[in-house]
C-alpha cells in the first residue's frame, strides 16, 4: 500500500516538486508539471505528454532530451486540468507546434481535448495522439477505442525521437501515429493498489488468481485465472501479441514493464521466455527494455509491449535520449535553459465590449451567482448521489468551479468584459477549479456556449439558444458520452432539445428554459434506471445501479436555478 | 509476493541471465556472476562486488565502466560460493589486482574471504572492504560489525570511479575504506517480502506499524512503532544519521532507498522534507538519488544513506559511469570486450607427488568415502534437526558436498595428485556443490587441513593434527563463529582440543581421534542447552531453542565416522 505521505490531498504535488528538485539537471517544476531544464532550439515541435499521477516514471520521468520537452500531471490516477495542460504548453512551446500525447482515457482526452482548442484559440499548431495500447480493452477492429497502458513510453520514445531530430509537426504527428498503430500491449495483475491515504485497496484480485487484461486503474479486465509459470506466462503474454501480427513484421521492439510491486528478477525471469518465444516465431528484438516504466502506486503485476518496426520506427527507437527513466546512445551535448518560467496566474486583459454586450455579462453574472449559491447548498445532497457510483466528491467539485465561476465573472464585469468573453472566462474559472472530469465538462459546456455570444453585439435571446446547442456539441464531441451512459449528457440532451424546439414553436426564452428544465429534470430521475456506464472498477460502478447520477442531477439543477432568474 | 517464477531454486540463476540478455551492451554472463561487456585497460584496479540475489540492481546492475568490473551473484538472499567468487574474479581480473566489495554478513565474509585466499596462492592481489553501513545493527564504535544495506551502492560507486581514474590497489582499498568509514544509513520496513515459491512471508510487520532498523533479509530491528507521516518519517531517518555527523562535515551525498514496494512517488515526496532537513543542518546536498538501489524482493519500505564527503570522495562519487542501474556524466566511450569467458570445468592438473603421499591420499579418499556414505545415510535426520532453526537443508548440502569431494579425490588418487593436493580438491569440491554457510565452512576446514600435508613427505600421524588445528583456525577467522553461538564450531573446538590433549600425552592417533570424537559427540548434544545465534529472522531463530546444533551434530558424526575408519 502507498504508506509515504503527509496530506493525501498534496500527494501528487508534492512528489512531483520532489522529483524535480531531485532530477533538476533534466527538468523545471511549472505548476502541475516539468518542463525541460536544458535549451530547445527555436522551431523546434514541442512533445509533451501527461495524465494521472501514480504511474512513475510516466509522465514526468519521460521528460530530457531525444524524448518529451514537458509533462503534465494530475492528481493521483486523475487527469490533469485543462488549465494545467494548457499552462505546460505554452511554456514548452518553442514556434514549432505542439504534440500532445495522453494514454486514452476519458478525462485525459477531455482536458487534452479542451487545451487543445483553447491553444489553438491563440495560435498554436496542437495535433493529439492518444496511446491506444492495451488489447484486453477492445478488439483489433476497434484499435482507437483502447486504452493507453505501458505503449506510451514507446509511442513517446519514438515521436520524440522524431521532433528531436527537426521533423514537421506534420511529420511528428504521422509517426507518432504510426507507432501507436503498431503498438499492442497485454497485462497480467496479481494484486491492488492503494491509493495515499484510503482505507484500502482500490480493487484487489484474490490471492492465487491473476486478473487478465486488468487495467492500470484497476479497469475491468477479460477475466481471471489461477496463477501460472513465469513459462505458461510468458507464453500467454506473447499469444495475445503475436495475434495481432501484422504481415510482414519483422522486427520488434519489446517493453516488460512492472507494475510497481513485481520486481526486476521477476521480470528477467519472465524476460528468458519471452525472447526465446519472440525469436521463435522469427522476430529480431530491438533494444527490449525491462524494468518499470508506467507503473500504478504498488500494483503487483507486469505487461508486455511489442511495437512492429518498420525502418522508420526502429530509427527512432534505438535514438539517443537522455531521461531521468530512459538513457540511449551517445551523450546529447546541452545547455541549461535560460526561458524564464513564466508567471502563471497574469491578471485577464479583456478586449473592448460594446454597451449591450456587457449589460449582457452582467445579467450571466447575476445567473451565475445564483447557481453558485444553489450549487453551494445542494453540496452534500450531490455527494452522496455520487458517493453510489463515484468517489463522492461531486458535490465539493461543483461547489468550488461554481464559486471559481461566480468570483471570475464579477472580475470581468468589473474590468468592462462583454458577454463572451465573460462567459468565457467563467468556464476556464470553473474547470480549473474543481478538478476532475465533471469541472472540465463544465468548464467546456461554458466555454462553448461563449461562442454564440459576441463582445460587440448586444444578447439576444436567440443567440442563447444557438449557444446550448455549441454547449451540447462541445461536451459530446469531447466527452464521448451518449445518451444512456448515465452521465450530464442524459439531461443535457433533452434540454437542448426542448429548448430548441420550444423556442422555434414560438415560446420566448423563459417559458422555453422552463420546458427544458423540466425535460432535463425528467432525465435526471430517470438515469435512475439506466445501467450504469462502466466507471474505473467494476466493484464500484455496479453500486450505481438503480441511483441517479449525480452529474446529470446536478444540470437539471442548475437549468431549474437559471431558469427562475431569467 | 514473488509471483513469477519456474523452478524455485533456478530463480536466481535464471534472473541473471535474463538480465545479462537485455543488459548485453553492458555485462557478459559468467557462471555465477556478471563481468563487464566492454573491453577494461590491462593494468587497472578490479573491482568486483556480490552478494545474495534478490536485491536488484545490488549487484549486477552496477557493472559498467566507472563502477564495478564484476559482480557474483549467490542464490536468493544467500551468499554466492567461493568458488563462483574466485571464478568472476579470475575472469575480470586485468593484472591490477582486485578489490572485492560485499555487505557485511557472515556468509559473504566467509565466501569471500575463503575466495581471496584461494586468489593470493594463485598470485593475485586482493583487498576486501565489508560495507558497514547499517547503524541500527551495532553502535558507532563497532562500524565494523555493522551490517552492510544500501550504504554498497555509495561505497563501490566511490570505489569503482577510483579505479577507473587508474588508481593503484593501495589507493583504491583507502578510498573505499574511508567511503565506507563515512556512510551511514538508516532503514525502516513496513512489510516483509516472499521468498520464490515460498508458502508465506519470511517475515511480516504488523499492520498499520514500521520496523526502525530492520534488515534487508528481515534481520531484527531496533523497534517497532506506529507508522507516522511523511514529515516525521523524514525527521526519524535524518535524526539518526545526523547524530553521527562527523566534525566538520558540511558536504554529503545522499540516497533514498525503496526496498522494492515502495514506489517512486512515497520516495519523492519523502525527499522534499529529508532535503529541507540536511540543509536547515547546514549541509550541502551533493548529486543525490532517490529511487531503488538494494532492494528486497517485494519488501516494502526505505532507507536513508548518507555519505560525509571531502573533496576526494566527492570526486569519486561526481564521476561518470555508465551502469544498468546509474548513469553520470558525460560519454564514456567503450569498445566492446575482446577476451574470451575461460572455460570454467578445465581438468585439474596435480604436481608430482611422492609415493609416500600418494599413498597418504588414497588413505584420505577411503575416508571420504565413508563420510560420503555416512551423510547420505543421514540426510534426512540432519535436515529434520536444521528445520528447527533454518531452512531445514543442510542434511541436502552436507549429502550434496561430501559426494562432490569423494568424487573430486577419488579423481585426484587417479590422476596421481599427493596427500596435499588431494585433500583440498576434495575440500574445494564441497564447497562448490553444498552451497550455503556450511557448504564454505567444510570446504574451507579441508582446504586448511591440507596445510599441513605435503606432496613430498609421506603422511605423518604428527602432521593429521597439527592439520586439524588449522582446520580450527580457518574455520573460526573466516566463519567469525565462537563457542556458544550454537555452530559446528562448538563440536570443532572439544574435537580439536581433545585430539591434540590426547596425542601430546603420547596416545596414537586413533586412539587420539577417538576420544576427540566422543568430545564431539558431548558437545554437539549439549548445543541443545544453548540460547542459540539470532539467525536470520528472529522469528525462525527462536523456534531452535531447545534442540541441538545441524552443523554441530554433523561434524561430531563425521568424526565419529572416520574414527572407526582409521
């Protein structure tokens, strides 16, 4: 279990300021990452990764020359925040555009997602290429569903190796791309982990057994067998890879990552079966590493990685690199940086507003001083609705983006912001501040209805119907839920449609929010009977069957609250 | 636990050539150990290190230029042989004699001091350097019966660069002993690990509770108390190395130890207060590391090590190396190695001996052979009787070696070998095949008897005692054992006592013998009386009160056997 810590809050802050005072000559802390401590030249494709914390050397160790130029890292098994994502980025960015690269999960593909566009928004080249590794998580045909597991340290070694060496972006992004299409990974776990300061285990697997497929966040795996032979192992991990040949492959690079509590001999042990197997089935092994590479807390357990080489690839591959986890080649001659890390937390500057356009942020600002109050008493009803399927701490996370939201509105009214700026910048207030999946949707949902406001135009009531539908397109397009996953998007949706519908029959804007509240608030009752969408471990998710869910409860709370102030 | 695995007792073996697999670039594999893969100047200092498998990267990951030329590996947790000690250092040794480098345990002294005669009679200079690190294993005026933990990596990091810098053997052995004077290191556990294959833990700490000071083979600690925060933890771990500051010591290194389950991020976080702590005291914190240098199979836990430097130490420990397990500085450019692994099974080829020897030997062989006969016999009671204090195989390995020496003497009686010669073949044969403690200690008492033969003279009843004298002498400055610790030395001593008593009084040797073995006898059934020596784990060590001595009772049944044969 996770036994060093002080407050489990600051655990993954803290390791990482450690980390980075520790591995100074490779990396500088910026607020919830590193980034590069020696000199990139001007131009130069910025690759950064990131995602939870609990994975060492995944993410920050990744971090030096002939690899990443930055990391971003959430809070233990959490996806960083969108701000957070953001802030590395322009720190790292060196003209050249930026690869972001994430092991596919929903929260990091949110935040990643969201970054990306508000990026974009000022100018810089993002491309995303989420690792899609592990087999147990879905079938070939489905490659792009699965989920990232150790194939990230390959796929980042290789597209780093690539923006090392002076490439495009365009080009980093298709090698990059390629590499993850030809990376397969399987996983075998023997036991849980502990999370710095639970009760217990997030999930274990029963002594004797071993979980298939298991995740890295103790996902569900394919399923569970009676432990066998580092032989009778080494042959089942081989068997799920080698499945998946691609014709023609020759050539293989091969990763044996622990997964935090299994140790090195175990895996040279393993590593004897695996190499004769690999050369057996007429495969050259280049450059196989062994050791631990993305790990999860004391997880006991190993994986395999095969990435099919192609000339290119192996090229990259076998590059120099020079990684607190990772050391390849030659020396890389380098200087220190001389960029200062810039001040993260610069006052907003708005652009000038017309006079309706910031009578319209001031009537936004009252609603969301509204909902900030409402959202504020419902606290404790909302986590325990989450506390069925969740962590229970959906209720705090709305309470404190609402707030964030609230506080960052007035600023802006007060500083003379026009609508959509102000809602704008209430959205980026309320992701950054609550954390999580739920503070990012929010932060997106807000953002995105900025979009059908103007600065310069006064608010009409049309526009506000244009903006729940961008709100809508923008949370399905980057949260990837539908309907019936048991999540905000069972009630989002049918507001929209109501709203829309209600609108174009002729109602004005209030009696139309109020039919939409009502169908949202419908929606929210009946998630209730919906199966639950699979969350992190299984053990937890089914608890949920048969409550509402709590992110769905909480948007029809908030369309009910707007709707009686409009 | 350790979960991946074949054959339990080919684990160790097997997870060396795995490693010697995919760390090719750096290591060659030898039988029992690693040398290094790149080609090392004629001339230059050896330093070869080893120890008990089981503590990756402790030994073999540190082999590369700048640090170790060689490394022996012994089964889990078990000191390597003598002879695979003799064979590595044979293979890495480049005229410049040798410095072997070990923790401090009873097994590994023995071995490797047994193995450092054996090189001296073959001409080659060799320097050993305990490290005593551990001061929760004895106080700091008895450094040198400290245990050794991860205070090695410093010591032969120092060590190793010393060497590369082309040092002379004098110089190198200073440097190590004054680095090794000046490291101290503190542990703490919070749980025990699992041996391969084993039913349970080797040990266990309670829940929710930390063991201050206990070893890395689960050796008793000072106490056990409740497991406190991150910050205490730290306090804790530089309180007490810090009481052992020496004057004007303002510069240290620094490394923070995980024993194998806890990970990376624990080890951060633990740094930042450990960094604040060593500088409020004034300190200097030069190139530290934290991550997993000695590690313990699955136990989880830490240790702090810290080393005072001056400014020659610091130059040593600042140096480059490229190992598996550390990397400094800038390229350190190599080619690849050119000499050839010897042929570890070449034919023993004897000296010419006199007819009189000749004869002495064949003597000998027949009573080998009785004692071969006699220990297979009682293999299993004398494995019944070690269970209630070990591991319940000595009856295995004492059936094991004596079969291994009638062999090798009756090959020597042959091959023409003279009484001299033939003795310690048959004493090396033993201990190469009984493995263990025991295994050495049998194989080093028939190396010294050998002593005092000769391949000219015949053999005289004069020269079987003075040989067994010899025997005594070995035994005790190598084993380190005294009466009372409940060891074949309290049988030894009444043996050898007795038999010189009875044949300085004029008594013929048989005679003599006879009553040394009954001497035996009595004192091999008394250890049953005494508190025994702590072993390993004190929960095992306590279950062998109350019954006699394994190694006590074999050799008072060996006496007994050649006794009757004489």
């Amino acid at each position: 279990m996770t036994t060093i810590f002080d407050a489990p809050e600051d655990f993954a802050a803290t390791a990482l300021a450690g980390f980075a005072e520790l591995y100074s000559r490779h990396v500088r802390l910026v607020r919830g990452g590193v980034v590069r401590a020696t000199a990139v030249p001007k131009g130069k494709v910025s690759v950064v990764v990131g995602g939870g914390s609990g994975h060492y050397p995944a993410f920050a160790g990744y971090v030096g020359p002939g690899m990443a130029d930055a990391a971003v890292a959430g809070d233990v098994f959490a996806s960083p925040s969108t701000a957070a994502v953001a802030r590395v980025c322009r720190q790292a960015h060196r003209g050249g555009g930026i690869l972001l690269g994430f092991g596919n999960y929903a929260g990091d593909v949110l935040n990643f997602g969201v970054a990306a566009e508000r990026l974009r928004s000022e100018g810089i080249d993002v491309r995303i290429v989420p690792v899609t590794d592990d087999v147990a998580s879905a079938p070939a045909e489905a490659h792009a569903k699965r989920r990232g597991i150790a194939g990230d340290l390959v796929v980042f070694k290789i597209a780093g190796a690539a923006a090392e060496a002076g490439l495009s972006l365009d080009e980093v992004e298709r090698i990059a791309r390629r590499a993850n299409d030809r990376t397969v990974s399987f996983g075998v776990a023997f036991d849980g982990c502990t999370l710095p300061g639970a009760g217990g285990p997030l999930f274990s697997v029963p002594e004797g057994r071993m979980a298939l497929g298991l995740g890295i966040h103790g996902e569900p795996g394919i399923k569970e067998e009676a432990i066998v032979s580092a032989r009778e192992l080494a042959g089942l991990l081989t068997g799920k890879l080698l499945a998946e040949r691609p014709a023609g492959a020759r050539r293989v690079a091969a990763l044996l990552n622990g997964l935090g509590s299994t140790k090195y001999e175990e895996l040279f042990v393993l590593w004897t079966t695996i190499s004769r197997l690999l050369k057996d089935a007429g495969l050259e092994i280049v450059a196989p590493e062994a050791g631990e590479f993305v790990t999860s807390l004391d997880m006991q357990g190993c994986s395999l990685t095969l990435t099919w080489l192609d000339g290119e690839l192996e090229t990259y591959w076998k590059a120099a690199c020079d990684t607190p986890v990772l050391k390849r080649g030659g020396e890389i001659r380098t200087v220190p940086a001389t960029d200062t890390i810039a001040n993260e937390d610069a006052t907003p500057v708005f652009g000038p507003a017309s006079a309706g356009s910031k009578e319209g942020a001031a009537c936004i600002a009252r609603l969301v001083g509204h909902v900030a109050d409402a959202l504020r008493d419902a606290e404790d009803e909302l986590g325990r609705i989450d506390a069925q399927a969740g962590d229970g701490d959906h209720g705090q996370g709305m309470r404190r983006g609402s707030a964030a939201a609230r506080d960052a509105i007035e600023y802006a009214v007060t500083a003379g912001a026009g609508a959509a700026s102000a809602l704008a910048i209430a959205g980026d207030a309320w992701a950054d501040r609550a954390g999580g999946t739920s503070g990012a949707i929010w932060g997106l949902l807000l953002r995105a209805w900025s979009n059908a406001l103007s600065d310069e135009d006064g608010m009409d009531e049309a526009a506000v119907v244009r903006g729940a539908r961008l709100a809508l397109d923008g949370v399905t397009r980057l949260g990837r839920a539908r309907v019936g996953d048991k999540t905000l998007v069972d009630a989002l949706v049918p507001f929209v449609e109501t709203l829309e519908a209600a609108f174009a029959a002729g109602k004005p804007l209030k009696a139309a929010w109020a039919d939409a509240a009502e169908a949202a608030r419908a929606a929210a009752v009946a998630t209730a009977g919906l199966t639950p969408k699979l969350g992190r471990a299984r053990p937890l998710a089914e608890r949920s069957i048969g409550h509402p869910d709590a992110g769905a409860v909480s948007l029809a709370l908030v369309a009910g609250v707007v709707g009686a102030s409009l």
